[in-house]
C-alpha cells in the first residue's frame, strides 16, 4: 500500500512530466476506475475502453488539477463523466443488449467446485448487474461510488459536484429501485 505522502509525491511527479510517474498512477487506479467504468456499463469490452480514455484524458488534463483537490476525486469524476458519454453515444445500452463476453468474465471469478451453484451464483449476479444498468444515470453514478468505491457521501458529493442531500436522495431512491427491481431474488 503506498502512503498518502508518496502518492502526493506521485501526483507531483507527474505533473512535471515523468512517464514513470504515470505508470505508476495508472497502476494505483487501474483497478478502481475499471470497476466503476464495468459497474457503470455492465459491460467488461466498454469498461475497458472507458478505462483507457479515462488515463488518456487524466494525462492530457493533469495540470488541471488544482493544488487541494484530492486526485482520486479527481479521477473518479473523469471515469463518471465518460462512462455517461460513452452511454449516450452508443445505442447497445439503449437498447439492453448485453455483451457477449459476459459469462467468459463472470467465468473468471468462478471460485465454487459446485456448478449449480456456480450457474445460479452467475444468474444472480447477471441480474444485480442488469438492475444497477437499468437504474436513471444519477442514481447509478451514486450507488456505484458509494457501493463499489465505498466512497462517503461527502466524498461522492465531490465526484459529481453536488450537495450531500441530493447524494443522499439519490442513493435512496438507487436502493428503492434495486429492491423493486430485485423482489424476487430477495428472501
């Protein structure tokens, strides 16, 4: 785990240029700005190309990044703001046609020796997935950065430059929604 201080270090690093610096970054976040890129989508082909546009556009705007602000709220805001354009400019997701390399991903966290289990685990999680696509942009933007990222409400506040009664609100509503969405698989 690297420290604050060393990551400050880091961020400064990069900011003046060296490549290594970036390597690095990208390295620390990669995982992180995948995960809400693939939680945003529900696609594992899209959360990588919004991965890849997301540390283009984090290495071509870094001197945008104010002296206070906090570069993993930087980040995250940039990984929100192309997965929703991404969203808008293609229709597959308009249209809920899922991926097709969705159950070879799945297939990779495959862990269970029972393959019942194991298809039925999968089903579900298809499902959770579908219902979190599904919900209005607002919504899954806070749910995803505050289920996923484990993000406080402040924190998320600062990702979509809103109040923390709308973050809130919204994540009320996000989990209403899941929980209409997913009645039948709730015991």
């Amino acid at each position: 785990m690297i420290e604050t201080q060393d990551k400050a270090n880091l961020i400064n690093e990069f900011k003046a240029g060296s490549m290594q610096a970036f390597d690095r970054i990208v390295n620390l976040y990669r995982k992180q700005v995948f995960q809400t890129a693939y939680h945003f989508t529900g696609c594992y082909e899209d959360a990588d190309d919004i991965s890849q546009e997301v540390f283009i556009q984090a290495y071509r705007s870094i001197g945008k990044l104010k002296e206070n602000s906090k570069f993993s709220t930087w980040l995250q805001r940039i990984t929100i703001n192309i997965s929703i354009n991404y969203l808008r400019k293609n229709s597959r997701h308009q249209n809920n046609e899922t991926c097709t390399d969705e159950m070879t991903y799945l297939e990779s966290f495959s862990t269970n020796i029972d393959p019942l289990f194991d298809m039925e685990s999968k089903e579900l999680t298809i499902e959770i997935r579908n219902a979190i696509v599904s919900l209005p942009v607002t919504e899954r933007a806070v749910f995803i950065l505050k289920a996923y990222q484990d993000l406080s409400y402040k924190e998320i506040a600062q990702v979509l430059k809103c109040p923390e009664g709308t973050v809130m609100s919204r994540l009320n509503r996000a989990r209403r929604m899941l929980r209409d969405k997913l009645k039948d698989y709730v015991f």
